[in-house]
C-alpha cells in the first residue's frame, strides 16, 4: 500500500505532540481567558475594544461592562468545553473551530477596530501582542475544521 506523506506524518511521535500541545494548550487558554473574564480587571480591560468594534458597539446599552465579559467568558469556556468533549465524541470538533473561528477573527479584528491599539516605539510598530496569539489559534482552529476527523491518534 502507497503511503501519503501526510498518512506518514501523522504517524510520527512528534506530530502527535505537537497536535496535543496544540489542542491543550488552545483548551488552557480559552478556560483561563474565559475565567478572567468573570473578573472586573479584564471586563474594563476588554471595554475599549468590544466598544470600538463594528459588530459589538451596542452591547454596552443592552448590558454592563460586567455582564458582557460574562458572555463573552462563557463562550470561551463552551468553546474549551467543546474540544474536550471532542476527545471522546468527535462530531463535537467541528462546532469548537467554528467557535474558534469567529472568537479569533473577532479578536484579531479589533487590531483594526481599535483606536491607538497601534503605537510605534523606537520605529517599530507595536501592539497588544496578546491579541496576536490569536493568529496562532485561528491556524489550529482552520486545521480542525478542514477535517474534524483529523486526530493525532
């Protein structure tokens, strides 16, 4: 039987390691972030961006400042929720990417939507690097949903 390049690659320790810390580590973070969330420090922290974005504008005249991060939290927990319970029932991946998907252009949007997000220092311009790291999630979360089968097993 012909093997693939990709069959092979999936095979190899070193790509089940890396998809694990991938799913994990995505899985801590979307959990920590989305706790944070339910803090007042990260609800006013938020505040300027999600004010300043074209599709939440409004939210701050329906709910508090509080309220909103509360749902925001909440999708990041159900979206990490989600890919663990993908572990064991598969057909869950693919609704976690999508959640990935809008949660990260969504964040990755305000890089364009928020007043003074850029400055340049020294030359060079900057930003909230911690919203970069949503670049990164937004790969994985393209990967899982290209393939819900994708699996490192």
């Amino acid at each position: 039987m012909k093997r693939t390049s990709e069959s092979i690659s999936k095979e190899l320790p070193m790509y089940k390691t890396g998809y694990y810390l991938s799913f994990f580590g995505t899985v801590l973070i979307l959990l920590w972030i989305g706790i944070f969330k339910f803090t007042p420090s990260e609800a006013s922290g938020i505040k300027k961006l999600v004010e300043n974005h074209f599709l939440t504008f409004y939210v701050y005249d329906i709910m508090s400042v509080q309220a909103v991060s509360n749902v925001i939290g909440t999708i990041e927990i159900v979206i990490a929720l989600l890919l663990i319970f993908s572990l064991k029932f598969t057909f869950l991946r693919k609704y976690a990417a999508i959640g990935m998907i809008v949660t990260f252009l969504t964040t990755l949007s305000y890089l364009f939507t928020t007043p003074g997000i850029w400055k340049v220092v020294d030359g060079v311009p900057v930003t909230d690097f911690f919203i970069l790291k949503d670049l990164m999630f937004l790969g994985f979360a393209l990967m899982i949903f290209q393939n819900d089968k994708v699996s490192a097993n």
